[in-house]
C-alpha cells in the first residue's frame, strides 16, 4: 500500500516493495527573527497526491507517485512544505 502520512489511511497497489524516490523541503520564515516553527509551536500537516506515473525498470513494473505535504502552524501560516516521491515496484 502506499503509505499515509503520520498515521494517515494508504491505498493498497499490488506492489511489494518500497522506494524512497527522493524528498525536497521548502521553508518560509514565519517570525521577526526569521524562525520557521518555534517550541510550543502546533504544526498541522496536509498532504495531497500530485500524481502517479507507472513505468518499467529493471526489475519489473513500477508505480511512481508525487505527494506534497503543507505544514501549517497554529495561526494557519504555512511554515514548510515537503514535495516528496514515492517508488514501488
């Protein structure tokens, strides 16, 4: 299944294995001092499907899937945002 994240629902794929593809954060100052989440701080996380592309490797099949992950603080400001790639096959 393709995971969810923190504890979200998956969906099932009828692949095996699991692949980091690869993971790139973006940051955006928040505070006077230019803090992006502080101690005390409430972060909410959102993420949403950018898309799926199948393709065939080496070994076989392959279901590639886009996800970007939105963190948001206690004001609602986004504070970070994760642009992630999720291999199976």
């Amino acid at each position: 299944s393709v995971p969810g994240e923190m504890g979200g629902r998956g969906f099932s794929v009828p692949y095996k294995r699991v692949l980091n593809g690869g993971t790139d954060y973006e940051y955006f100052p928040d505070g006077p001092d230019g803090d992006v989440i502080c101690a005390g701080d409430t972060i909410t996380a959102r993420t949403k499907i950018g898309g799926f592309e199948e393709a065939t490797g080496s070994l076989g099949p392959m279901l590639i899937t886009k996800r970007e992950t939105t963190y948001t603080n206690q004001h609602g400001k986004v504070v970070a945002r994760m642009y992630g790639t999720v291999i199976q096959y």
